[in-house]
C-alpha cells in the first residue's frame, strides 16, 4: 500500500470541519445527537478512506485496465463494508437509529466526495 500525505491532510481537515460542525451544532441545541453516533462513523471513514486511497494508488502504478478492476473491486468492496457497518450499527444502537443512518450517509456523501475527487487529480496528474 502506498501513503499520501496529501491526501491524510485533506482527510483530517475534512474530519476536522465536519467534527466543528456537529458540536456547534449539538451545542446550540439544533441537533440531538449523541456523540458516539456522531464520532465513531467519522474515525471509521477516516481510518478506511486512507486504507483504500492507498491501495488505490498503488493500483495507479501498473497498467490502466488494472487500476479501472481494482478501483471497481473496491468500491464494490467498500460498499459493502459500509452497508455492514450501517446496519451493525443501526441495529446495535436502536435508539439512535434514524440519527446514525443519516449521519453516517452525509460521512459517505462527503468522504467520497474528498475520494473521487483526489483521485481524479492524481489521474489528471499522471497523464
């Protein structure tokens, strides 16, 4: 696997924005969310989007048609981590269910953002 530093960055500032967020938010009573369902899908996106984005660009560095099946394989795979992650979690803290689901997609939505997009720099880059 290989690591960018980059990308650690954004991802961290990504997580620090969205951490600024929700505690201003659950602070001003405009939000009633628990913090472990607020925190624990955020270090989850953090740890696994640095994981795949390594592997990723390891993928980058062989043939294009490599890098296309590993990119389709693991999005693949990763969507079905975190359709597993959602319904664990979902099931395992029913009293926030809705609030963990709906958090945990806007994570999605944002961390894949923050994924494509570097990745279509890196391959913009390469070219």
């Amino acid at each position: 696997m290989k690591f960018s530093f980059p990308y650690l960055i954004k991802s961290l500032v990504l997580s620090g924005i969205v951490i600024g967020v929700v505690l201003g938010l659950t602070f001003s009573s405009v939000l009633h969310l628990s913090l472990v369902v607020s925190f624990l899908p955020l270090v989850f996106f953090l740890f696994l989007s640095n994981i795949i984005h390594g592997y990723l660009l390891k993928k980058d560095e062989g043939r294009p048609q490599a890098f296309v099946n590993g990119f389709l394989a693991t999005l693949s795979l990763k969507m079905l981590v975190h359709l597993t992650f959602i319904f664990i979690g979902a099931f395992t803290i029913k009293s926030f269910a809705i609030e963990f689901v709906i958090t945990y997609s806007i994570y999605y939505l944002l961390f894949t953002i923050l994924e494509v997009g570097e990745m279509m720099r890196i391959i913009q880059k390469n070219k």
